[in-house]
C-alpha cells in the first residue's frame, strides 16, 4: 500500500506541474484517495472481528449443545429407571428395544462428530449407543407409562412374600477429590407374587413399607401401557 500511495502522489505531482493544473483539484482528489484507503482498511477490520465474533458465539453454541446433550442423557437414564420400577417388565425388553433403534441408526454415527469433536469410528458410535440408548428407552418406557389406556384400569391382589430395606453410605464431598461420609440412604422393597405366578420386586415408599406385612395380600392398580407392558399406577 505504501508503494501505491507514493506512486500516486508522485503521479499527481508530475501532472500538476506539467500542465499547471489548479491545486485543489488534486487535492480533493487525494482526500477522496485517502478516504477510500481508510474506509477499505475499517472494512477489513470490521471483517476480522465478525469473524473472530462468528468463531466466539460458535465454540460457545457447540459447547452448550454438549453441556445440553449430557444432562439430557442423564435425565433420561433417572427418569427410564423411575418409570421402569413401576413397570411389570423384564429389564431386557427395554434394553431391546433401545438396542434395536441404535443398530437400525447407526450408519448416521458421524453426526456426533460435533459432540466428540473426533473422527473416530468406534468413539462416535460408542457416543451413538450411550446418546440413542438413553433417549430411546426413556421414550418406550414413558410413552408405555404415561399414555396407558385408562379403561384397562383393574385392580389386582399380590401376595407380599417378603420386604427389606437396602442400606447405602452417602458421602459429601468437602474439598478436590476429598470425600467425607454422610449418613446412609434407604431404600425399600416388597417381593410380590401376582396371580399367575410371576414374582416381582417392587421398590416401594417407606410408608407403604410400614403398613405393609409379610404373608399378607395386598392390592395393586395397574393399568395396560402403550407398548403392552404393564404398569403399576396406585399401591406402591
């Protein structure tokens, strides 16, 4: 640009001394010159730094999309075990058809390239398995649960066959990699046996745990889920 400048200027110098031309004409013409400069430099700086904003605001959006992405699947896997233990089904059937959807999508395995930031082959389908388990099986499980036909509503006597309690530390944490104990957490259950013979483990409150006795019969609510599984809806 320097080189521009002088050759310009010394162009215009030539010219107002060879025909004696009025100065303010080349001196609007400079203005004009300069002014096209400075206004061409603005621009490319303007350009820099949209494009330093336009990269900023994208690692920022693909980070929250990764942060969003784990807590959905976190929620998902708290939210199928919830439902799942009001649900008269073996574990396999969930897990079937969770696995079924994964293999059924798995050749779109590199879309979770954003999420890894790998090309890696197995990485991204080992993403694909965990991000389409999860949300798959929360899916079955609570599209059976919540959208139970409410005419199928029956009651149904169990035999309580036996209850216990499963005792869990709980820790706190107080400092970097640094954890302290903090009581104990309970949890209560029932072994029931239904009509037909089938015998469940039902994980029940602590309420209904004291009111309930072993040898005795007890009576349930269930309902016929979407998908066919039954559900317990009241009795727990």
């Amino acid at each position: 640009m320097p080189m521009i400048e002088f050759a310009f200027k010394h162009k215009l110098i030539k010219l107002q001394s060879d025909n004696d031309l009025d100065c303010s004409f080349f001196d609007n013409i400079s203005f004009i010159y300069y002014l096209m400069v400075e206004l061409s430099y603005l621009f490319g700086q303007f350009c820099i730094f949209a494009d330093i904003y336009y990269n900023i605001m994208k690692i920022i959006f693909i980070n929250a999309l990764r942060i969003l992405m784990i807590l959905v699947i976190i929620i998902s896997c708290g939210v199928a075990y919830v439902v799942y233990e009001d649900t008269l089904a073996a574990w396999w059937i969930p897990v079937g058809v969770a696995l079924i959807i994964v293999i059924a999508t798995i050749p779109f395995y590199k879309g979770w390239i954003w999420l890894t930031t790998m090309d890696n082959k197995v990485i991204n389908c080992c993403c694909h398995l965990v991000c389409v388990g999860a949300i798959s099986c929360v899916l079955f499980l609570g599209g059976n649960y919540w959208f139970a036909d409410s005419a199928s509503t029956h009651e149904e006597k169990v035999m309580v066959q036996k209850k216990y309690v499963e005792t869990h530390k709980k820790t706190r944490r107080v400092g970097r990699h640094r954890y302290v104990s903090d009581g104990v957490r309970k949890e209560y259950y029932l072994q029931v046996a239904f009509e037909n013979g089938n015998v469940e483990t039902l994980h029940v409150s602590p309420s209904t745990y004291n009111k309930t006795k072993t040898g005795r019969p007890k009576i349930l609510t269930l309902q016929k889920g979407l998908f066919g599984l039954p559900v317990i809806t009241k009795g727990l």
